[in-house]
C-alpha cells in the first residue's frame, strides 16, 4: 500500500534508551511492513551504548528513516512527547525499541480509522469478545468496556495503539510524571471525547525483560504502589467527577465503590505478607482519595506544546 502525499501518512515512533540488544530486530520488523506510506522516527534520549550507532546505520540505508539524538535524558514518556512533536503524520504509532510489529500491523491498524474518522484512536486488543472487527466504541461504550464490564481496554500499552496526531495534541500528549502510567491515561483522556475502535489482535510482540520500564515497576514495591495509587487517585479525584465522564451516575458511583474496595483488598494483601510500609503508605493514599484531598497526581501536559499543530 504506497501513497503520493508529500508527508507520511504515518509517524512510526521508537523511543530508544540503551537497547543495543533489540534495536535492529525492532527496526526491521518495522521497515518489512506491508504498508509503505510512513516514516520511522528514531529519538534516542543520550543512550550510552551502540544504541546511536545502530540506528544510524538504518538511517543511512533507508529514507523513510530519521534519527534525532537528544543533548540529555529526557525519561520515558517526556521522550515520547517529545518524538511526537518531530512527527510529520496524520497518526502515531508506537513501537518500543525492544519490540517488534507484525508485516500487516500498520494496515490493520491505518484502514478502520481511515474509514472512522470520528475515532481517535485505534487498539489492537483481544477484548470484548462476540463482536466483529474493527468494532467502534462511543466514549460511554469505551468507559462502561473497561470498567464496567471488566475488559481493561485501557490497560493496553501504546504498542498496541495507532492515534489520530491531531487528537493527540489537542490533549496536549502524554502526562508528565506519569511513568509507566500514561499511556492508561491518555486513552482514558481521549475516550471522554472521541469515539475509539478495536480491531484485530496479535498485530505486535511484546517482548518483557528486567531492564524495560514495566518490569523495573513491577519489581520494585514501593515505585509499583505509588503508581497504583496515582492511578486510582486520577479516576476517582479527576475522571469520574468530570462533567465529560461519559458514565452514568450509578456507574460512576459503582466503579467509586469498586475501587476503594480493592485498594482495601490490596492492603489487606500487603499487611498478610508483611509489607507493613507499603500497607501504611497505600492507605494514607486511599484515605486522601476518599476525602478528596490528595493533589500530588500527574499534571495534564499543557496543550500548547503542540499549539502550531
């Protein structure tokens, strides 16, 4: 599928810090698409190994490649708004630079919103079950899925995602200070006021290993409750008070009582195994949420970053 428009129709985005070990395979997964029409940006945020040297390489061997080498560290999801305002199409893809794509993923991804204009954006998720692909969800449909019926929709990581660029900085991009957290936030963000669609699963590979940022949270107590907690302070501080919450009242109130009664179950679990600090730190947090005090949550990222989009 080739294109003549004078811009890439599709921003393919790898963020890269010191992944040496998966960068080439990454890359060439993504440049063996079906779909011709994109260019592959390439940002690596002062990676200390081959990283710069492997993905120069690409650069020089194929033009749809760019890379953009950062002076310092920016961290995860700043590195991500910050490829995003370098991008040239009418949609984001992102791929992590430790994972791989699947030839017919950009396609599969690019046609349902092509013929969709009205979603933001695209997941390629195995959730809901009976229905047919690609099936789009309206913003209540999208918020009664993933906390009504359970599907967790908006757990997917942006591996999964292919996102309408103008939506996307019309909400000013990623949050800061979210952490592995912000990809959760933005579909929750963007479902409150655009449609979103499912399509096809098994589109990508997501590869886990200790050094990637969801298995340094996972392993490190502390860092894994206060993003729990963060995370629950937004939807019940934030979300669900919002006047474009696009859930019933007795929904909201249902999914209200939801949450406290896990964050409960999860400090149960924590004193049972004797992660007393934790307990202790997860319940002032939840005890703030329930009065509505807490205010240390991620700060919206301000739209005008991108306001000459």
């Amino acid at each position: 599928m080739i294109s003549n428009s004078p811009l890439p129709l599709i921003s393919v985005l790898v963020t890269v810090y010191n992944r040496e070990d998966y960068l080439a395979e990454c890359l060439t997964s993504i440049l063996a698409s079906t779909f011709d029409d994109f260019e592959l940006l390439i940002v690596d945020d002062a990676s200390s190994d081959r990283s710069v040297e492997i993905a120069r390489d690409f650069e020089v061997s194929d033009k749809r490649v760019r890379l953009h080498i950062n002076h310092h560290n920016l961290g995860d999801y700043p590195n991500r708004n910050y490829a995003a305002e370098l991008a040239r199409g009418k949609y984001l893809k992102y791929v992590d630079s430790d994972d791989l794509i699947k030839p017919d993923c950009l396609e599969k991804l690019l046609q349902p919103l092509e013929e969709h204009p009205e979603a933001a954006y695209a997941l390629s998720y195995p959730q809901p079950e009976n229905h047919s692909r690609p099936l789009l969800l309206s913003p209540r449909e999208a918020y009664e899925t993933h906390f009504v019926d359970h599907q967790g929709i908006f757990s997917s990581g942006p591996l999964l995602a292919m996102i309408r660029a103008d939506r996307f900085y019309k909400m000013g991009g990623f949050r800061s200070g979210a952490r592995n957290m912000g990809d959760t936030i933005l579909w929750m963000e963007l479902s409150m006021h655009w449609p979103m669609l499912i399509v096809e699963d098994n589109l990508t590979w997501w590869r886990q290993h200790d050094g990637q940022e969801y298995g340094l949270m996972r392993d490190v107590g502390l860092d894994n409750s206060l993003t729990h907690c963060k995370l629950t302070g937004l939807l019940l501080i934030e979300f669900l008070v919002a006047s474009t919450c696009p859930l019933s009242l007795s929904d909201r109130k249902r999914v209200r009582r939801r949450t406290y009664a896990r964050n409960f179950e999860r400090i149960l679990w924590h004193l049972r195994h004797g992660r007393f600090g934790i307990a202790r730190f997860e319940l002032w947090w939840t005890l703030q949420n329930l009065l509505g005090l807490h205010q240390d949550l991620p700060t919206p990222s301000t739209p005008n970053r991108f306001k000459e989009r």
